[in-house]
C-alpha cells in the first residue's frame, strides 16, 4: 500500500502570486525511509502540511490535484482522521509540548481517541520507553534540553501508534552530537516497531544530508516546488552535484565526485582515511 500519493498536486498560499508547489507527483510505499531535501523555500514543508492534511483544511489557498495518504483522500478527511495514521515532528519541539509534565503530554493523542485508561499508560509506558526518557517522565518540558523535548515530542507521536511519522527539520535546533543521537535513535525506533511486527514510514526533511545518507534507501530533491531529483541516494547526489542544484552535499562526496571518474573509483570513500588513501593513489598514478 501506497503511505502518501501525490497526483498532480499544487498549492498557491491564499495572498501568494507563485505556487509552492507545482504539479507534485510522488509515491511514497509503507514502509520506505525518504529523505526530502532542496534549497529554503522550495516547499519541504508545504508537502509535510499536506500530508497531515493541515493544507487545505487549515490553510487557505488554492489547492489542485489529489492526495491520499494511506488511502484517505486528504480533502474527504478531517485533520484528526488523518492523526490517527500520520504523526509530524516540527523543527521546534516547544511548540508542540503544551502540558505541565512529559507524561501528559504523550499521554494527551490516546486520551483524546478515548482509549480505556489502562491502554493510555500502556502507550505512554512503552513510547517513553523506545525514545529512552522514561527518566523524564514527570518532568516539566520547560526543563528539558532541546534534544530531549525533541524526543517528548517523538514520544508524544508514537503514543497515538502511527504508521507515518514526518520529521520537518528535526535537528534544527540541536548540536551536532544531539543531532546524530537524535536520527539514530529515530532508525532504531523503526528496527524495534518493525520487530514487533509493526509497519513504520518515515519521511524525512533535513538539509543535513550527511545525517541521513547512511539511513534512507530515497532522496527527493525538491527545487522551486517542483521534484527534480527521485531514487537511489548516491546517484541522486552525484546528479545534484553535476546539476549545481544547491543542496549540502557532504564535503567527502563532493571530492568523490570529482575524482571518481578520473580515477576510476566504483565506490565513495566510508571515511575520510579512505578518501586520503584514494587521492594518494591517484596522485601516484599521476606522477608515476
Ligand atoms: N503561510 C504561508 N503563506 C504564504 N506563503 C507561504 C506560507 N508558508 C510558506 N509560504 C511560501 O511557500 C513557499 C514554500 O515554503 P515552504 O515552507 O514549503 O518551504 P521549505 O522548503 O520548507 O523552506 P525551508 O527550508 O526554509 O523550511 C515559500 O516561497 C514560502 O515563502
Ligand atoms: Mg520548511
């Protein structure tokens, strides 16, 4: 099954002369890991607000073409129906923990599905537990460093069971470390819920590539509201790279890049010893 379904979808913002996105066509199959990248304004996040359905039911503007996420047509859909199935993570956690503790907070999506009490710690038990704050259980999020709001907020998604989470720029607002702590623990949280036997898609908007290209079996890279790039990461790089279409890159690609055909590389270096070992040879070859 299909998690999302763009046909055709475009989407002026009420009061915008250009459309953010233009003519969007993109599958995306349960169980797929994407990451969505492309220059600030190119309309990341107008695909993420309408995979939650919040464009068109909370937004005005002009909206053109069909869009189902796991079968639902979003415009036949209320915002909550589509909640049931599709969690968002948004770059700033903050605005998205609003009670007094961390455990009401994840608790807040079943509550509001009125689930039997004993199921709603279940959830919370269990959500706390995968994003590994069950320590901050009854802390205040005010207290709690970026990073971990930012895990309040995954936990607070992973409460209502869905079967798509989008993370909209989620290390934004983190340190390098956190940053790399956070996207593993995201991947192991798919590994233990696939485990169980369950289905998770994520779809993944960042313009930290580096972060994600161990991860992520997909790129798309969206310039102008349009898809220009679709499919295998490294292939989708290498023609960002040849196009000069301006997205982060990491440095060590971009040197592989440049070199592999002339040294006839099959392979991108793992690390950059590897890349140093590489450019030793090919300046032998050269000289020798
Ligand atoms: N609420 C809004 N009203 C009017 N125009 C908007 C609104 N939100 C976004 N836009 C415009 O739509 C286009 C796409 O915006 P979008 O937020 O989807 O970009 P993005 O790729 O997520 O950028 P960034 O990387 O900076 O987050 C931009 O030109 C933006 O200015
Ligand atoms: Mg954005």
């Amino acid at each position: 099954m299909n998690a999302v379904d763009f046909r055709n979808v475009s989407f002026r913002y009420a009061g915008s002369e250009k459309e953010a996105l233009a003519n969007i066509n993109l599958k995306i199959e349960e169980g797929e890991s994407v990451l969505i990248t492309g220059p600030s304004g190119c309309g990341k996040s107008t695909i993420a607000k309408i995979i939650m359905g919040l464009i068109p039911h909370s937004y005005t503007g002009e909206f053109s073409g069909e869009a189902y996420v796991f079968g639902m047509n979003i415009l036949e859909n209320p915002v909550s129906n589509i909640a049931t199935k599709c969690g968002i993570v948004f770059q700033n956690p903050e605005n998205q923990l609003f009670t007094f503790s961390v455990e009401d907070d994840v608790a807040f999506g079943p509550e509001n599905l009125a689930l039997p009490p004993e199921e709603i710690r279940k959830r919370v038990d269990e959500s706390l537990k995968l994003v590994g704050i069950e320590h901050l259980r009854y802390s205040s999020p005010n207290n709690l460093s970026g990073g971990e709001q930012q895990k309040a907020a995954i936990a607070s998604i992973l409460s209502m069971y869905p079967s798509l989470i989008v993370f909209d720029e989620p290390t934004s607002m983190l340190d390098p470390s956190s940053s790399i702590n956070l996207i593993q623990s995201i991947f192991r949280l798919k590994e233990e819920l696939e485990k169980k036997g369950g289905r998770l898609t994520l779809i993944i908007i960042e313009h930290r590539i580096g972060l994600l290209l161990d991860h992520v079996s997909r790129i798309i890279v969206i310039s102008d509201g349009r898809i220009v790039l679709d499919g295998e990461p490294l292939s989708v790089l290498y023609e960002s790279f040849k196009k000069k279409i301006p997205i982060n890159i990491p440095p060590i690609l971009q040197i592989y890049f440049r070199i592999k055909d002339r040294c006839g590389l099959e392979k991108p270096p793992k690390n950059l010893k590897e890349l140093f070992s590489y450019l030793r040879e090919a300046s032998s070859e050269k000289h020798g």
